[in-house]
C-alpha cells in the first residue's frame, strides 16, 4: 500500500543535511519519492508499507545524525491537542525551545571567551604596528595558558555537533555544514596543540609563536550564536501555524439527557447539540439549531467585522461568540472541521518545495564536497607556491587562515534558508487573509498570470436568487405587497419562490393566512388571502387575465436577464418584482485591482449571452464566453493557454472541477463543492473574490523575497569564498579572517530569515 505522510527530522540544521536525507531515502527500497525541507524541517516520504516504514526509514539516517519525529498511536488520538500530535507540530515545538535553550546557554558562556580572546588577538595585532605598548611576558604567559583551556571547552563542548560532523565524514562519507565547521577550527585546534607540545621541533620549519586557539574560540562562537539567531527567527517564521492551533477549544458544553455537561472537545461526537455561551469559542463545526448572535471569524478568514449567525447558519471551530447564547448541532469533529483542513493545508504547502528551489537544492548538493576539495587545493597553492614568495613558514600560516577561512564561510545555510522561510511567511500570511494555498508551486505559479478567468454563479455572482427590484403600481404599501406575495410563495419550493421568502424574513414581514391555494402549471401560484384572491406568477397571468398592462416600461431589467415576478387580481397588476442572481460586493474593485496589475479577466457561464454581458458590463470584465457546458469552459481555458498565456481559474462547483485542474493556477471559493476546493491550489474562504487580488499580491511579495535571498545568499559565497581563499591577496594584500569569515556566516542565514520575516509586515 502507498503512503504519503511528511515527518519532522531531529538533527537537520543545514541545506547539505536535506539533501543527504533526499539521497538516503530515495535508494531505499520501496521509495518513490522523497522531498526534505531544511526550512521546515521536515520530509514528504511516498513509501510502499509492504516494503519500508517510518521507524525503518529513521533508521536508515541515523547514523548520519538524522532521526524522523514519528507520531505515537496515542499521539495520533484527535484530542485537544491533535493538530498539533497528528501534524508533528507539539513535538518539534517543545525541541526546538529546548534547542534554543541549549544555544543560548552555549552562547552565554561563550561570548565571555571570545572576547578575552578577540583583545589578545587585538592586542597582539596592535602591538605588531605599535600601536599600542606590547604585552608583558606575565600577561602573555597567562594568555598562553587560558587560550588552550578556553579552545578545549569550546571546540569539545560548544563545537560538539561540529566535530560529530566531522567524525560521520571520515566514517560514511557524508559531509555537510558542520564537516565544514569542525575540519576548520579542528585544525586550527590541532596545529596550534602541535606548536606547544611540539615546539622545539617545528620551531625550524614555522613560526611557533604563532596559534590559532583565537580562531577556533570566536569562529565556534560566531557560529554558535548564528544558529541561535537563526532557530529563533526560524520559529517566528512558523507562528502561522501556531496562532492557528490556539485556535482550537479545549472544553464544549454539550447539552444530553436535558443537562448540560462540559466535556473535551475531543469528546464531542457530530450530532451533539452544544451550547455557546457569549465571549465563546466554538469547539467544533456545526449548524445553528437555535438563538441568534454575532460571531467574530477574523482568525480564520482574515474580515474584521463579525458575521451575524441566525438558525440553520455554520459555524466554525476555533471562532469565537461575540454576543448571545446559542445552539448548535455538530456536523464535523476532530481532523474533520475546517480549522483542522487549514492547518493540514498550510502545514503541507509550507513544506512544499518551489520550483525556484530547484536550483538551490542542486548547487547545494554538490556544494560541501567541492567546498572541500577546494579548501585543500586552497592550501597546498598556497604551500606550493607561497613559499618561494613568502618562505615556508608564512605561507603555510597564510594557507591554514585561507583554508579555515574557505570552510567556515563556504556554508550553504543561507543557499538551503532563501526559499522555503519566504514560503513558510507568504503561505502563513495567506492563511491569515483568508487564502489557503495548497503548496508552494502554486504561489510562485501565481505571480506569472496574466488572464484570470472568472466562472459567473457563485464567484462573480451570489449563486442564488435575490429579490432585486419592486415596482409597485397599486395603492398597498410596499411592505403589503411584500407580504401577499411571501404568503402566497410560501407552499412553493421555487428557487424564485426562496428568494421572496429570504426578503421578507430579512425585512421581518410574517406571512398571512390563506385558503383555497393552487398551483398553476407554468404560470404561478393562487390563493385567496383577507378575502381576495391573488395570483403571483409570470407574465403568462396577465395574458390569461387579459389584464391590460404595458410591459415595455421593464425593457431594461428583462434586458439584463432579471425573472419578473407579477402580483395580481384578476383584474389589475398590483406589483412587478424583479428577481435576479446579483453581483457580489466587491467584485467592480476587485477587477479594477486586476487590470491595475496588468492582468485581464474573462467571464465563463452558463447563462444566456444577454445575462452575461449585462454583468460582466457591470462588474468591468473584459470578456464574456456565456452558454457553456463543463466541457466548453476547458476546452476555453486551454484556448487561451495555447496563446500563450498564463491563466488562472476561479470557480466553485463541480462543473468547474475539469477547468479549475487544466488551469496553471486553480483558485475555488470556499463555499462551493468540495471537488472543486480538491480541484484547485488555492482556496479563498468565505467565497470573497477581493482575497484573490490578495492571493496574486502575496505571490509577487512572496517570490520577491525569495529572489532577493537568493541573490544575498549567492553573493555571500560569490565574494566571501575568493576572499578567503587569498584571490585577492597577491593585488591588495587581501585576506579574510575565519573570524570574519564566521561572522558573515552567521549572518548570511540570519539576514535571509529577516528579510523572509519583513513580508509580515507587508500589506495586501
């Protein structure tokens, strides 16, 4: 049986690290695929369980210092906390605080170190230019003696993980950033040991006065408090994900057996009636059975303004009550309610990889190997042919500088970070407005679109008849004719019939009383009402009355594809109500944002031509394609891909399933059919077409900040790499430090997080 499940991974820290977890796992038996993320830290596995396993597959990594996050059967229980178990988010939450805890003390006593270290190299570099006085020889001799012990601790204890690195290099073979770090300051370690126990014998080939303990104390520290920096805005980068799991319920009160009782919401099954008190969250999804309130769905759907729910409206888990009591029915629990699908759906997306990212993973790939074999050529260049310019001693020193200084600066982190931290942002502010995008292929698709194709009911329109327009030609008020003609729809089951019946409960009018109903095949509907009998129906009713009534006057809303309704006697037109599917608000703007991006929009429908263009008129669209079938609304969509373009679909219903899958970029509106929302990359809760201006605006935001982070990360290594290595040293007497080249390390990876973290700040 396939499977496809994504596991946390304990021990990624760096780009090279996904790639050595992709290379495993894809020589596995049984695997098809498999996609690590060093920015979410995670993996997608599609596994054949005949043949592998989670545990077996964490066990393939492990010697590589890699582990999968495998939820318990107890974890995997949907209670309170299961997005958070079934998602793996709990878990790697509380290491990654535990992580941040371990760095931060390993930073705290190592900052105090570096800096007794960086004044003795500062010192002793000043004095060389007389600068400054030289040091005395007891001070220097106390140097000597507390920057071994200060090295010691730091490259066995703080430098541990760089060392294990290292030790996995030379016992399988597999190097990545740490196998960077710990060769570097390992050496620089080992050679400076090597001075003093060895000194009287390499005192006629180096210059034994010469240690480099400075180098491996404040690289180890630089780099120590980079990958603190980094975990830290890492977990900022995530907090979509969380704000959205504090959104979940811990108790509902649930009425049985005529009591109420507060349970866990886990507990709660569909079809228990629940109780929402005001200031409430709602546990679970549900239906409105009784009561009336205000509830606030600004967490999930991004409005401010909160909804008013009457009997038979939904409710969504994680919302919360604004004003009076209700209940409500349960219609979906645990891994079924909407918060739970959007905390699934973003958690997926931001672990989806971009195509952009395809670059990056190769370069990174191959990047740690050839880091090293440059390294050692870097220093046997400098070996060969510094010595006859410099003499042996000063070459060597100078190739040891240049070597550390390659492998501590040479680190792909920021390569690994650029795209998926700008993924994990855009995808979580999404889900904050409302815009669930399924993964990161489609959000990097998004910002390349230059035809939005609109599908008419239920995107551009409401999908239901509305009461538009009254024309009362009697002596009743309008509210009386209102309410005759509600009394008399009340026994039909009429789509037209329905959006009377919704008016006059919206403008509070009751229905009467009536005797003697009839229906009328094709015409309408009759009864006698106060004593009169009314008829309400189409212009059939007058024809057949012979009622001498001019229709020419409502040319222009027949023309736009409004249903007459007529209210009559048997002798005269009392009314002419106008029913029509009306545009949603919002919509007009919504398609003068998409031409202002330089985008054109098509309308699809199956309605008549004249109904078609009369909206599309009124909402703005450039072009209609109307009286259409599923197949010809396709059929439109690879049209326009065949001229080139780069089209996206909006849609909601099952005949827009085929359409919304051929499109470059599927966008469905939460309040249609399920097929649909399956069907498409992205999701626009509440049906509001304004978010999908929002949508294309986040995908232009979001691959901006991947373009800038991969142009900061390449640049880093680009300049950093030939700095070090002395390129430049024979014209300028250039040569990099491994403290600066640590330094500009760490903060390579923590300038890409920070500026994937500015998109929270940008405006839709």
């Amino acid at each position: 049986m396939q499977n496809t499940n994504t596991f946390k991974v304990r021990g990624m820290h760096c780009a090279s690290c996904a790639a050595t977890i992709e290379k495993t796992f894809k020589k596995t038996d049984g695997v098809s695929l498999a996609e690590a993320n060093y920015g979410t830290e995670s993996v997608k596995v599609d596994f054949d369980a005949s043949k592998t396993s989670p545990e077996a597959l964490s066990q393939k990594i492990q010697p590589f210092g890699y582990e999968l996050i495998i939820p318990t059967a107890e974890e995997m229980h949907m209670s309170q906390s299961e997005h958070a178990t079934h998602l793996g988010l709990n878990q790697s939450k509380t290491e990654k605080l535990q992580e941040l805890t371990s760095l931060k003390i390993k930073v705290l006593t190592a900052i105090p170190l570096a800096i007794v270290s960086l004044v003795f190299m500062t010192w002793d570099i000043l004095a060389g230019y007389v600068l400054v006085p030289q040091m005395s020889t007891m001070v220097k001799e106390i140097f000597q003696i507390l920057l071994p012990l200060f090295a010691t601790y730091m490259l066995f204890y703080v430098g541990k993980p760089y060392l294990l690195g290292l030790y996995r290099f030379f016992r399988y073979g597999n190097a990545n950033m740490d196998t960077l770090v710990g060769l570097g300051t390992g050496v620089a370690f080992v050679y400076s040991l090597a001075t003093i126990f060895f000194r009287s014998a390499l005192a006629r080939y180096i210059n034994v006065d010469a240690t480099y303990f400075d180098i491996t104390i404040i690289v180890i520290t630089f780099i120590t408090l980079g990958k603190y920096l980094e975990t830290r805005s890492k977990l900022k980068t995530g907090d979509a994900i969380e704000k959205l799991l504090n959104l979940s319920a811990k108790t509902a009160l649930v009425a049985r057996d005529g009591t109420e009782m507060e349970i866990p919401t886990s507990e709660v099954v569909v079809g228990d009636v629940l109780v929402v008190k005001p200031s409430g969250k709602i546990p679970v999804d549900g239906v409105l059975v009784d009561g009336h309130s205000y509830v606030d769905e600004s967490m999930i759907t991004g409005e401010p303004m909160p909804r008013e729910k009457n009997t038979g409206d939904s409710v969504v888990a994680g919302t919360i009550n604004t004003s009076g009591t209700f209940t409500f029915r349960a219609t979906k629990v645990g891994s079924e309610t909407m918060l739970a699908h959007i905390i699934k759906m973003v958690e997926d997306a931001q672990g989806s990889r971009a195509p952009i990212q395809a670059l990056a993973d190769k370069i990174s790939a191959v990047f740690v190997p050839v880091v090293l074999v440059l390294a050692f050529l870097t220093l046997g260049l400098w070996i060969a042919i510094g010595t006859s310019h410099l003499g042996f001693s000063k070459a060597l020193a100078d190739g040891l500088t240049s070597f550390v200084g390659i492998l501590v600066i040479a680190c792909p982190c920021a390569l690994g970070l650029a795209t998926p931290t700008a993924i994990i942002v855009g995808v979580g502010k999404g889900a904050k407005e409302g815009i669930l995008i399924k993964d990161a292929a489609t959000l990097e698709k998004l910002h390349t679109v230059n035809v939005v194709v609109l599908d008419k009911t239920g995107t551009v329109t409401h999908g239901k008849p509305e009461l538009s327009t009254l024309n009362n030609v009697s002596s009743e008020s309008d509210e009386r004719i209102i309410q005759l003609l509600a009394t008399l729809e009340s026994r039909s089951e009429h789509p037209i019939a329905r959006a009377i019946l919704t008016h006059a409960k919206e403008k509070n009018i009751s229905v009467l009383s009536m005797n003697n109903f009839d229906a009328l095949k094709g015409k309408g509907v009759g009864a006698e009402i106060d004593g009169v009998h009314y008829f309400a129906g189409s212009a059939r009713l007058v024809e057949e009355f012979n009622i001498n009534f001019d229709t020419h006057s409502f040319a222009s809303q027949l023309s736009e594809g409004k249903t007459p309704v007529f209210l009559t006697t048997k002798s005269a037109v009392l009314a002419v109500v106008f029913v029509s599917d009306a545009i949603k608000s919002g919509v007009q703007d919504a398609v003068t944002q998409l031409h202002k991006l330089g985008i054109r929009v098509v309308m699809l429908t199956g309605d008549t031509q004249k109904t078609a263009e009369y909206i599309a008129r009124s909402a703005g669209i450039d072009e209609v394609v109307a009286e259409v079938l599923p197949e010809d609304k396709l059929a439109t969509i690879v049209d326009l891909q065949k001229k080139g373009n780069t089209v996206a679909m909006v849609g909601d219903g099952v005949n827009d399933a085929p359409a919304l899958a051929q499109a470059d970029v599927g966008i469905a509106m939460a309040t249609g059919t399920d097929v649909a929302i399956e069907s498409a990359g992205i999701t626009l809760l509440h049906g509001d077409i304004s978010k999908l201006v929002k949508a294309i605006r986040l995908s232009k935001l979001t691959m901006r900040g991947i373009k800038q982070n991969l142009f900061w990360a390449f640049v880093y290594n680009i300049v950093g790499i030939p700095l070090a290595a002395g390129l430049f040293y024979p014209l300028f007497g250039w040569l990099l430090s491994p403290i600066f080249a640590g330094l500009a390390m760490g903060l390579s990876s923590v300038s890409v997080v920070g500026n994937s973290l500015r998109l929270k700040t940008k405006k839709l």
